[in-house]
C-alpha cells in the first residue's frame, strides 16, 4: 500500500509542476505581449502628440493667410460685386421639344390681377373644454417598515 501512495502522489507532484511550468510560461508570453502593447500604445501617443504639432503648424492664420496669398489671388469684394436677387436672370420657360415630359395642355387666360395680402383671422374656440382626465391619488411616503429585508427580499 506505501507503494500504491506514493506512486500517486510522484504522479500528483510531477502533474502541479507540469502544470505551474505551463502555467509560468503561459503567464511570461502573457507578460511579454502586455509590454508589446505598451510600447505600442506609447509610440501611438507619440504619434498623436506629433500629428497634433503639425496640424498647429499647418493651420496657423498668418501662414494661411500667406498661403492664400501666394496661392488664390484674392482680393477684396468691390461693391460693384455685390447683386440684388431681382438682378439674377429668369429662367427661360423649357422648350416642349426638348422636355421629355408631357406638358399639360395649354389654356387660353387672362392676366389676373395682383392678388392682395389677406389676413388670417383665427379659428372660432370650441364652446367647452373637454375635462382634463382624472390624476390617481398620490398616498404619502410611507416609512421605513416596508423596506426589504437583506435576507430574503420579501417585505417585513
């Protein structure tokens, strides 16, 4: 029987080393993956940190006004570049050749006379307001003696 036990327990001893040998190598790629993504996540920030520098740079107002200037040949609007909306063209009645569509048949009218502004007058109130619906009676707050119990959850 002493060599039955202690067959199972060599056995028992060489399986928890097996297993705390996978395991330590396990928890060493785990650790060497966690520095990976750090330095990682570390290069990105320096990254972000430089890209933001740029971006400062490239979108300072005296360098973009030079820019412009090199670049657009702007000017300053001249009144005389300021329009009217009545001074825009009309746009020309489309020609029934060229439309695809059916235009609808063509009415013989008269010029109407100029349509005056009309006021609205407002709609007639109705004679009775419906009564508003009936609101349930709010009871008080009772006190603390329906509070649940940590136990069981069930009311005291």
């Amino acid at each position: 029987m002493i060599r039955a036990a202690t067959l199972l327990w060599t056995a028992l001893a060489g399986a928890v080393g097996f297993g705390l040998f996978h395991l330590k190598h396990e928890v060493q790629a785990l650790d060497e993956e966690l520095v990976r993504l750090n330095r990682q996540i570390l290069a990105e920030h320096q990254t972000i940190h430089v890209l933001k520098a740029e971006w400062s740079y490239f979108n300072q107002p005296q360098r973009l006004e030079a820019l412009a200037q090199r670049h657009l040949d702007l000017a300053p609007m001249k009144p005389q570049q300021i329009g009217r909306l009545a001074d825009l063209p009309r746009r020309a009645a489309p020609d029934a050749a060229v439309s695809t569509v059916a235009a609808p048949p063509a009415v013989a009218t008269t010029p109407a006379a100029p349509i005056a502004p009309t006021t609205l007058k407002p709609l007639p109130r109705p004679a009775t307001r419906p009564a508003p619906a009936a609101r349930p009676a709010v009871s008080p707050v009772r006190p603390a003696a329906h509070a649940l119990t940590p136990s069981s959850g069930a009311p005291r």
